[in-house]
C-alpha cells in the first residue's frame, strides 16, 4: 500500500531544517562581530578582514537571498503560523487548562515562542538599520572605490580615523567640495572623469548631516562598516536594544537547536539529549558573549579612540 507524507510533516522539517542553518549563521555572524572588540589595540582589523572577504564574494546578492533571505523567511513564515496554534502551560494558570509550570521544558517551550515574537520585531529592525538605513554609500572616483558612512563626532573618532586610514568631511567641506566642483565642470577634465567626480560627490551628500555628524570615506567596505558599528554601539538605547536582541536570539538559536537534534533522530535516548541540552547551554553562553562583547566593548574599550 502506498503511503504519502503528509505536508505538515514536510513543512515542519523544512522550517526546522532552514533554523538550523540560521544557527550556524548566527555564530558565524557574532564571532565577525567579535573581532570589533575582542583583539584589544589591533583597531578591528580582523573584523574588516571578514567583513571584506564576504563583501568581495561574487554574486554577492544571490548568495544573501539564498542562503539568508529565503531561509528567514520560510523559518518565519512557518513559524508565525505554529505561533498562532501554540498552547502554554507554564503561565497564566485558569484552571481549564493544563498548567505546568514546574517542568523546565514547559517554561523552554514557553520562552521559545515569546522570544519568536521578540525577534520578528528585532530582526525586521535591524535589517532595516544595518542594511538599509546606515548602509554605507559608495562611488568611484578615478581608479579607486570609495567607501562612504555618516557616523556622530567624538573625540577619539579622529585618531582612530587617521589610523584605519580613513578622510572625515563635515557639512562645511562637503559644501566647499561642491562649490570646487562647480567652478572646474568646464576645464579640460574628460567627460568621464567629470561624471565619476558628480558621482562621488552625490554619494557623499546622500546622508544628510546634522550638528556633530560627519561622513566616514575609506577605500574599503569593512573600514566603513567598523566605523558605523562603533557609531552605534556608542548610543545607550542601541546599547540596550541589541543586547536585548542578542540575548533573545541565542536563546531561540540553541534552544531550538536542542528540540532539532531530537526531531530528526539524532539525539533519542536520555542520556544523548541530556548531553546534548549541555552543549546548547554552553554554545549558547559562548556565542552570546561573543554577540555581547561587540555591542559593549567596541566603542567602550576597543575603539573609544
């Protein structure tokens, strides 16, 4: 007799299989992330490195969507809906329902689906911040290609800048660039000379400045993204928000990782899941504190200046 699986089944393996992988990248993302303030005195030159390296991979953008973008969204996507039909035993005691809340595995579950909705919030933000919002500009001007980013003033930025090798404008040079601009359109400069010159010039005014704001310009991607990490782990609400982001994603990471090695066999007996729980908890810890060290070391330790 022919027997199908049902699509449930293929559903939640798939939304399971595309969370595992989510893992992995989240390590993957908080151990970069680390090198911005874990080698004290090296001005996060191992963080540019990676941050280079995956920003210089061809087809970058196809490779974002199909290894992240697609993979979030069907965990998400599946995930909201299981969200929907979730029943809690471990709080909010009515007595018509089963209330447990002695089991640790109740209050996981619990916690799971309360940190899922924590992180739909989290995640479309920082996405939208990162990626859209503060996501460094860039044009060429002659053979070089020039990084550009709007970061807040402070005293130690301009050391730092001199170091890493990178040219600071504030809104009076910015104005005083185009007005040089203006003046030499008609000279003898190549048509495509000129062209690439009005394109630097665009980018450098893309982010309007406020009081204290300047544009970060360097001749690579990672410079720029360090710069703008720095920016924002130097603001006491991000500070807060992203620690609270990191907290809740950990959790949720290896949490489910745990409930993954036993949904696809891996993990059956007692004693193997019991073992299992212990290298959740300490990747948990170890991959949070490397997340937590990029938020609270970065600016405070590492690049104050």
């Amino acid at each position: 007799m022919n027997q199908t699986i049902p699509q449930a089944f293929l559903w939640r393996r798939l939304h399971s299989l595309a969370g595992f992988w989510l893992v992995i990248y989240l390590i993957m993302h908080l151990l970069t992330n680390s090198q911005a303030a874990l080698f004290l005195g090296d001005d996060g030159i191992g963080f540019i490195r990676s941050v280079n390296a995956i920003h210089e991979l061809p087809y970058l953008p196809l490779i974002e969507i199909a290894v992240l973008a697609v993979p979030i969204l069907i965990h998400l996507f599946w995930g909201i809906k299981y969200l929907r039909s979730a029943e809690y035993n471990s709080f909010g005691n009515t007595g018509h329902t089963p209330y447990l809340p002695e089991y640790p595995r109740n209050r996981a579950y619990t916690w799971q689906r309360i940190t899922s909705w924590l992180l739909v919030a989290g995640i479309i933000a920082h996405v939208v911040h990162m990626r859209y919002i503060e996501y460094p500009a860039s044009a060429f001007k002659g053979t070089e290609h020039s990084y550009m980013v709007r970061i807040a003033a402070d005293d130690g930025l301009y050391t730092l800048a001199e170091r890493l090798g990178v040219v600071l404008y504030d809104a009076a040079q910015i104005e005083a660039l185009k007005k040089e601009e203006i003046k030499t359109t008609h000279s003898l400069l190549a048509e495509q000379e000129q062209q690439q010159e009005r394109h630097w010039l665009a980018a450098l005014q893309k982010r309007p400045l406020k009081k204290d704001e300047l544009i970060a310009v360097a001749n690579n991607f990672g410079t720029v993204e360090l710069l703008m990490l720095r920016d924002t782990f130097k603001m006491p609400l991000m500070l807060l928000l992203y620690t609270l982001l990191v907290l809740t994603t950990c959790f949720h990471a290896f949490n489910g990782l745990w409930t993954f090695m036993i949904s696809w066999g891996v993990t059956l007996s007692a004693r193997s899941q019991q073992l299992m729980r212990f290298a959740s908890v300490f990747m948990m810890a170890a991959v949070a504190f490397c997340g937590l060290s990029a938020i609270w070391l970065t600016y405070w330790i590492n690049l104050k200046q």
